[in-house]
C-alpha cells in the first residue's frame, strides 16, 4: 500500500471499527510490538499481504458484499511474478493457433475453410478480365476461370495455385485469381497437412502377379503416386533377381554407402544411334541413417556406338558421395558415360559408369539396372535429368518447394511414399542377412 494513501486512511477510520477480541500466538507481531493495522506506524513497517488492486479502489466507498467490482479475475497466464501483477495482454498469444475457434479473425478463416464449390461464370459473361478489366483476345489474353471464386481473368491474374477447402474434393493445387490467392495463402500450411497427396495413404501397394502394374513398369509415371510404385517394384524386383544370382548385384559395400538412390525406369531403342526417355525419383540418406522424401525426375538422353535393338530398363543409381546428392538437387543436370547392354527376353544385365554435372555440383555416379527386350552393344552414353517440378508441386501441394528442400532433409517423410521405404528396408536388410 502506497504512504500516499495514509492520509486518505486516518480521515476515513472513522467509518471502520477495530475490535481485537482475537489472540493468536501463531500469528506474531513483527518487531515484537503491537499495533493497530490502521495505525500508520504499523503501515510504515510493511504489509504481511500484497492486494492485486489499488489502494485508492479498496479505500473509495467502501466495501458491500453486493458490489460485484472485485470479483475474482480469472486469469489466462502465469501468476503474479513477485510483488508486480503484471498486465493480462502480456499472457496473450501474440499468433494463435489458426484452427481454434478463440483465434484471431477466425471467422474470416472459418469462410474460407468451409466455402463451397462455385458454379463457373460462362465465358460468354465477361470479354474483359475481372479484375484489371483488360479485354480478351485469342492469342495474347485467353480466359482462365478462378477455381476457388468462378470468375474469370486473365493469364497475367490468375497466376497462382493454391490447395482448395475440403469440400472441393481436389488434392492438386489449382489456379486461382490474385484476390483469391490472398485468402486462400495463410491456410495453405493447414491444407498441406491434411489434404495434400503426400499425406494420404498408398492406395496401390500390390506388387504381385495379381496386379497388372507389377509386371511391367512403364516407362513414364504421370504423378508421384505412379512413380513410387515404380520405385517400389523395381526394388522389390531387384531383390529377387540379387537373389538368384548374388554375383550380378549390386556390392553390398556399395549400397551400404550410398548417400543416395535414383530410381528410373527408361525405354531404350535404336540402331547405331539409340534414344531414351523415362521417369522416376530420387531420394537421398539423412545424417541419422533414414531416408529423404522423393523428388520425381524426368531423363531423356542419346547414346551412340555399336548397338541395336530396343528395351526396357528399371535403373538403380547409385549417389556414394554427397557432391552426387546435390547434382540430383539441381533443377537440370548432364551425364556422360560409356555402358555396355546386353538384353534377351525378359531379364538383361546393364553396368555404367557415368559423370554428371550441374548448378550445383558434380559427383561420380554407378548404374545397376534390370532390362527386358532385345538389345546388345556398347555405346557412349549422354543424358538430361531435370526435376519435374510441376510433379513435385502436386505431390506435395507447396509451390516453393524445390529439390534441395525435399533432399535434404526439411521436408518430412510423406505417407504416401511408405511402400518405398517398406522396400529400401527389405533391400537393406537382405545384405545384412
């Protein structure tokens, strides 16, 4: 209590009677003196309590048992820190949690996260794009429909994509307007996680004779789903094939080593002079031993020597050094190699050795695959492998997500891949037996 306030509390003793018919030796007098509590030398000599209000409100008017003012404050955050009460504004999250329904403009949020499908505007409605009211034209200014809103823009307003609400029942980014990529940005932390396709369960995981896709893989995956179900198969197939012939496979201390795997299933075929074009991931080891989320690739390549004939072929590349794992990292990088090929019916052996480059490095590289078909020759070997981003961006539903993020480690394990992980664990864990 204040020494202010103690003028203010002689000219009001009147009003408060002091009967001291109570004596308690448990509760002594500090000093070894008594004093009235109204007395101001007691006052002087310290409160044994600490009120969380101020004097002047205790000494104003009094007290009736019928006054609601100082009714138990029921606070949010932590107690009182010594003898200062601090404000309540300070125990308040600054950023709530978005999906709370105490939240900050959370009903702004709760629109949006429970809008509806739209009904599309005809292209007849508008010739000029909703929002900077430029006319359409047939070659320079086509029409594009909002997905989230409806309307309809043009190509330099509707840039973005975005995941939409649940009731959309869509797991790609779409192309929204700018005004709907505004509101659409702050909430797609929250989609990502819930409805993007990394975080769904496999649905084909069936690698036996009684699915189709599990004998042969086609050379070109058009999702992510596709390409580690490929990966997948080509791994378990190569289990098998290891194990027939453990002399043909890949060396244990090779693989034990790796710092990485890209998985590829590419069509071969020529005379002389022989093209290629496949699709797969790569995926690379953490510090801690487990393995990154994929990053889906594209090649296509040229190879040119004494060879003839057209195959098929599951590669396992192998990354042995970390200066191989960012050169897949790369949007785009080169390989040049010499191979030799050699395939009849359905079960062929490849062996290459092969250099690549890019933006970010380059790295020493070793190619194991299983082939089927009808080929043989050797060949001087080159190659383009670049990240399919527009995969990666479906996959994952981040348009700022790039090869290095996914590789190297700041994306976590998606669910959607555990069919690859389930077969990289039973490789591994063949050569340990």
């Amino acid at each position: 209590m204040p020494y202010s306030s103690i003028s203010n509390l002689d000219n009001k003793k009147s009003k408060f009677k002091y009967i001291d018919d109570f004596n308690d030796t448990a509760w002594p007098v500090p000093g070894s003196q008594s004093a009235s509590p109204s007395s101001p030398s007691s006052l002087k000599q310290g409160n044994l309590y600490n009120f969380p209000f101020e004097a002047e409100d205790l000494l104003d008017g009094g007290y009736e048992s019928s006054d609601d003012r100082y009714k138990t404050v029921q606070r949010n955050g932590p107690p009182e820190n010594g003898d200062a009460v601090l404000h309540s504004s300070v125990y308040i999250p600054s950023a709530p949690p978005l999906l709370e329904a105490t939240a900050f403009n959370y009903s702004a949020y709760k629109d949006v996260l429970e809008a509806e499908p739209p009904e599309w505007l005809p292209d007849s409605s508008s010739t000029v794009c909703m929002q900077c009211n430029a006319p359409f034209t047939a070659l320079t200014r086509g029409r594009h429909h909002c997905r989230f809103c409806g309307g309809i823009f043009c190509r330099a307003c509707s840039k973005g994509r975005c995941l939409l609400p649940v009731k959309f029942r869509e797991r790609d980014p779409q192309r929204v307007c700018d005004t709907c990529y505004d509101r659409l940005d702050p909430l797609q932390g929250v989609l990502i996680n819930t409805i993007s396709n990394a975080v769904q369960v496999a649905k084909h995981d069936v690698m036996d004779w009684t699915s189709m896709r599990g004998w042969l893989n086609l050379p070109v995956g058009f999702s992510m789903e596709q390409e580690i179900y490929k990966s997948a198969n080509t791994l378990r197939n190569y289990c098998q094939v290891a194990r027939l012939n453990p002399e043909k496979s890949i060396p244990a201390a090779i693989l034990e080593g790796a710092k990485g795997l890209a998985i590829l299933t590419v069509a071969k075929g020529g005379v002389v002079l022989a093209y290629k074009l496949g699709t797969g991931l790569v995926i690379a080891r953490r510090a801690d031993g487990s393995w990154s989320a994929p990053s889906a690739l594209l090649s296509v390549g040229l190879g040119w020597g004494a060879q003839v004939g057209g195959e098929l072929m599951d590669f396992i590349i192998v990354l042995h050094d970390s200066k191989a794992v960012k050169t897949f990292c790369s949007r785009m990088h080169f390989s040049l190699g010499a191979g030799c090929s050699a395939a009849a019916g359905p079960v062929g052996r490849v062996f290459e050795a092969d250099m690549r480059a890019g933006e970010r490095g380059s790295g020493m590289c070793y190619t194991y695959s299983c082939s089927k078909g009808a080929f043989v020759g050797v060949s001087l070997e080159g190659n383009i492998v670049s990240t399919r981003m527009d995969t990666n961006l479906c996959f994952y539903g981040d348009p700022y997500l790039t090869a290095a993020d996914i590789l190297l480690g700041i994306v976590d394990r998606p669910k959607a891949a555990e069919p690859l992980y389930a077969a990289l664990q039973d490789l591994y864990a063949s050569f340990r037996c």
